[in-house]
C-alpha cells in the first residue's frame, strides 16, 4: 500500500534558523543548544519584496537586529550623495543585520530593503537582556558573535576606505600633473 507523502514539519524553519545562527558566527563558538535558545526568544517577520525594512538615519524604534532565515536584503548608504546611494551589501540566508541598533539605539547607518520575499527572525534589545539575565552563556556568545559580524563590516570598510585614499592620492596626480600643463600652455600663450 503507497504511504502517503509525509506533511512539511511545522518546526522546519526553526530548525533552518537554529541552524543558520550556528553559521552566522562561527568565531562564537555557539552550539546548537545555545542557538536554540537564542532562536526561541527571537520574532518571526515575513517581509515582502521591495519593502524597505529600515532607513538611514532612523532614530525611533530601531533597538532590534535581524537573522535573515530566506530571502535577500540590499543594505544601502546615501553617502551624503545627493540623489545617489552606494550599496553597502547584497546578503541572503545566515546574515545579520542591524546589529548595532540592538547594541546602542543609535540612527541606522545604511536603509535595507527586501529584494525579494524575506523571512527574518528579530532580536529585540529587550529579548536580548532577557538573554543576559537567564542565559548569560548564550548572550556572551551572542554578543561574540555580534562583535565578529561587526569587526568584519569595520576591517572591510578600511579596507574600502585604503582603496579609496589610493584611488582619490592617483586622481590628485593626475589633475596636479594637468594643471601643470595647462598652466605651462598658459603661460607660453602669454608669453607671445
């Protein structure tokens, strides 16, 4: 007699989050355990393609990071660029994001929007000290994990920012050496 086909699992995206926060920051050294509990105080949040999940320089209601579970979000900065926007990064399954909002509350740095659908799961500041007091190992480890996503944002933004000096040192070079013969053209024209 065939069987019948086996119904999804309810708890198979907890199992896929508790999974993907074992990944998120191996430097943490975090065991599944210890993901469990973290997944466990986290909100799940369905978020649709092209909606904007936070903006720069949002200074209400940002205490919170997010663990994207499926899906891709576009992290973008303005750069003080009038009508323009650098992207900051392109991320999917297993990343964080928003995880200095959860430390300090301070304005968002960049605005991240949904590419496509996304599912997340949301670390508030509050779930977060809940964690300290009855979980202190896991909130260390969590913490740990933080610091790493946000000591490899840091190393990869100086890392831009030598590029750019290098770039921006060449094109100084460049305009000095065209100046010096614009002048030198300049002057033989005067000297005539």
């Amino acid at each position: 007699m065939p069987q019948a086909p086996t119904p999804p699992r309810r708890n198979d995206l907890r199992e896929h989050a508790i999974d993907l926060m074992v990944q998120a920051a191996p430097l943490a050294g975090m065991r599944r355990g210890e993901a469990e509990v973290v997944i466990d105080v986290m909100k799940p949040l369905h978020v649709l393609a092209d909606t904007l999940l936070f903006e720069e320089g949002d200074a209400d209601d940002n205490d919170y990071m997010v663990l994207v579970l499926e899906g891709q979000l576009r992290a973008v900065s303005s750069a003080s660029i009038p009508d323009g926007e650098v992207v900051i990064t392109v991320v999917g399954p297993g990343s964080l994001l928003g995880e200095m909002g959860v430390i300090d509350g301070g304005p968002r740095s960049a605005s991240c929007t949904a590419l496509t659908d996304v599912k997340l799961g949301v670390l508030s500041r509050e779930a977060l000290l809940g964690l300290i007091d009855r979980h202190p190992t896991v909130a260390a480890r969590m913490m740990l994990g933080i610091s790493a996503v946000l000591a490899g944002r840091l190393r990869e933004g100086n890392r831009r920012m030598r590029t750019l000096s290098q770039v921006s040192r060449a094109l100084q070079l460049e305009l000095d050496a065209v100046h010096a013969v614009n002048r030198r053209l300049l002057e033989e024209q005067v000297g005539r």
